[in-house]
C-alpha cells in the first residue's frame, strides 16, 4: 500500500476546531485560560465563552478579550425552565 503524504493532501487549511467554555463565578480563572487557549500553535481556532450567570467579575474578564477574531462570547442571564446551569451554557455555545 503507498504511502499517503498528508502534507500533499492538505486542501487549503486545517478543519475549524471550536472550544466552548462555560464559566460561572471565573473571574480570577478565567484569564489564564484563555490566554493557554490563544498560544496555541493551531491556526483555525474558534473559542466560544459562556459566562454562565456569573455574579463575579467573569462577564468584564472575558469582554476584554472580544477584539480577538477567534473569540466568541455569550452571556446567559437566566435559564429557561427546566434546564440546568452548565448544559444550557454549553447548549447556547
């Protein structure tokens, strides 16, 4: 069997790879991990933060990093009924 040369197979760019990370009360986490997330070598990388209600400082934590294309926040205010707290964060991520 040949071998394949993945580097040759290469269409263009590498798959988009999407991290969701539901945070409530993250405010003094929540920046080191992001910034881990960012140094990553992978260049086709989408991180979506749920702040997840938090009654911290989480929400102005992750607003600092909106500028950075790769970053998507959401902020969820309540929960519908029947769903509990992380399972929904993740849902609307």
């Amino acid at each position: 069997m040949p071998r394949v040369d993945i580097q040759k197979e290469k269409v263009g760019h590498e798959p988009l790879v999407s991290v969701i990370i539901a945070a409530k009360d993250e405010g003094d986490h929540i920046q080191k991990t992001i910034y881990s997330l960012l140094k990553q070598h992978y260049s086709n990388l989408e991180i979506i933060l749920v702040n997840d209600r938090s009654v911290d400082h989480t929400q102005e934590m992750i607003n600092g990093f909106t500028g950075d294309p790769r970053i998507k926040a959401i902020h969820v205010c309540s929960l519908p009924i029947g769903w509990m707290g992380k399972n929904h964060a993740l849902y609307q991520g």
